[in-house]
C-alpha cells in the first residue's frame, strides 16, 4: 500500500470518529434538554395542576426515555473506537523514521485516569444517575405524593371535581341572572 493510500485511509478513520464522536456529544446534549423538561414537567403538574399521577407517570416515562438515549449514547462511543487499533497501526506507518516507540493516545501513566477518570465512565455515571432520579422521584410521585409537600389549591379542585356538571351549570346561570333589585341594589 502506498503512503498517499495510508494517509488517506487514516484521514477517512480520524474523520469518522471525529463525526461519532460529535453524534455523541450531540445526544448527551439532547438528554440534558430532555431531563430539563422531564423534571420540569413532573413537578410542574404535580404542583400546578395537582396531578401526581401525571406528575409521576411523566418522570418514569422521562427516565425510559433517557435510559433509551443512555443505550444510544453507548453505541456512539463503541462506533468511535471501533477502528482505534487500525488508527494506532497507520500512525505508525504514517510517522517518520527518526520517532522511536508506539504512539500514544492517552498518558495512562497516572493511576487515576488509567482506572477511575477515563472520560466515559464519568459520562455514563452521570447518565445512570440522571435515569435514576428519573426513575426514584416518578415512583415516589406516584406512591407517595404527599412526600412533595402539600398541592396548593388541591382541596379547592378536589371540591370543584366532587360537585356534578348540572349544579356547575345552575350556578352559573344564577350568577349571570340580572338581580330583581335593580342596578341600585337597595
């Protein structure tokens, strides 16, 4: 194989890693947009309209979601790395004589980043804690609304949701009614 076909074929790999590496990012972006709007929502029903139902229903449906982004999150980085070793071996042919020993990628001579602060064990951690709090906040918001503090106005809708249509309709209409006193109203 020609050096002009090495450095053209390393050029097409570095390009598509660097192009899963931006589905990546893109997707992570997406599910903190999505666990915005998921939180937000559960709360905003279970307190503003007083639905801890859908409030709950809303977070666990929330956290399926995200735990279905979390799967698509794993595969963009598998398809990142997957012509990695490739990559190391064109580098290697690619790099001029005078350079001595294997190309390195990362410096994995600290402990710590070799074993605990690799970038997608921090990002998936993140993610499962995300789908968690999803997932603890929707159960409890479904079993145990009360946890959350008292519904404002709650007792006022239960009482409004309690009286049949035929009594909303009769007082309505005995409101709307012109008073038989007159506009003076003595």
């Amino acid at each position: 194989m020609r050096s002009h076909d090495i450095s053209g074929l390393y050029q097409a790999l570095v390009q598509h890693k660097i192009h899963q590496d931006q589905f990546l990012w893109s997707r992570i972006q997406t599910l903190h947009a999505l666990q915005v709007a998921v939180i937000g929502g559960g709360f905003a029903a279970h307190f503003s309209w007083g639905n801890s139902l859908l409030g709950g229903s809303f977070l666990v449906f929330g956290g399926v979601v995200s735990l279905i982004m979390f799967f698509l999150v794993i595969g963009d980085y598998a398809d990142m790395k997957v012509n990695e070793e490739t990559m190391k071996d064109l580098a290697s042919i690619l790099l001029p004589f005078s350079v001595t020993g294997p190309v390195k990628w990362v410096d994995d001579t600290v402990w710590y980043r070799k074993y605990l602060a690799r970038g997608h064990y921090m990002i998936y951690a993140y993610i499962v804690m995300l789908i968690l709090v999803d997932f603890v906040l929707g159960v409890l918001m479904l079993c145990r609304p009360c946890i959350f503090g008292e519904i404002p106005g709650a007792s006022a809708r239960q009482h409004l949701l309690s009286i049949p249509i035929s009594q909303l309709h009769s007082a309505r209409e005995s409101i709307s009614k012109p008073s038989p006193l007159g506009a003076s109203g003595s």
